[in-house]
C-alpha cells in the first residue's frame, strides 16, 4: 500500500511539472518586463496555483539554490538584480521556467529558450542565479 501512494503521488508530480512544460509553450508573451507575469500565469494555466509578484519578489521567496544538481523540471530560476536589460532589470531582476534538458523559458517580450549557461551568463551579473519551487510547491 505505501508503494502504490508512494508510486501515485510521483505520478501527479510528473503530470504537474508535464502541465507546467506544456503551460510553458501555450502561454503568451503578456508584454515585455513582464517576465514574472507571464511565470505566474504558466503555473495558473498548469493548475498548480496563482503567485504573484515580481521577479525580485520570487528571487527572495522561492529561489535558494545554485546547486545544478538540485535543479528540477519546473522549478523558477531567477535573479533580483541584473545590468543586462537596464533598469528594469536592476530594479526587479528576471524569472524563467526550467524546461529539462538544459533550457530555461522565460519572457523577454517574447517567449525564449535559452540554455542555462546563457541565462546565467547574461542574467547572473548582478545578484546571481538561483533555483526553488514557486510556492514552496515541490513538483518532483
């Protein structure tokens, strides 16, 4: 009996961080400097809740790691503070989706893909880049 729980509650895990995925690529652009609009209604378009907030916001609540290895579909990767957008991104930072296989979504006017070298190279320069469960909510 705690194998099949076990076994049944991977599986819903598994199927939320696959709606987050799928949510990732169906979601629009809701404009640029609206990164972490467009963070919040992924996960509200996956069914996993509604949490607002700014980049910088997420960055401090959610995010504590820069381990790779604890690294997990789904999870936000962000920072508070970067010079490579200008002001926006000093004052707010910028928030992503990690997709698995090395790739980070996230909206920068329009819904990118970038590896996460490249996401932390540009986005690292400030405060830099750390990964957690938006909510608190572990996915996997």
């Amino acid at each position: 009996r705690d194998c099949l729980l076990s076994r049944g509650l991977g599986d819903v895990y598994k199927r939320q961080q696959q709606a987050v995925i799928n949510a990732c690529y169906s979601t629009p652009s809701p404009g640029q400097n609206w990164c972490a609009a467009w963070v919040t209604n992924v996960f509200r378009n996956a069914g996993v809740g509604y949490f607002g907030g700014n980049a910088c916001d997420m960055f401090n609540a959610w995010c504590y790691s820069s381990d790779r290895s604890a690294l997990r579909v789904g999870m936000i990767v962000a920072d508070s503070s970067h010079s490579g957008t200008g002001a926006p991104g000093l004052i707010y930072g910028h928030v992503g989706i990690y997709v698995g296989g090395g790739i980070v979504m996230s909206n920068e006017g329009a819904i990118t893909s970038k590896s996460l070298d490249s996401f932390i190279s540009f986005y690292g320069t400030g405060s830099g880049v750390r990964w957690g469960w938006l909510g608190g909510i572990a996915l996997s």
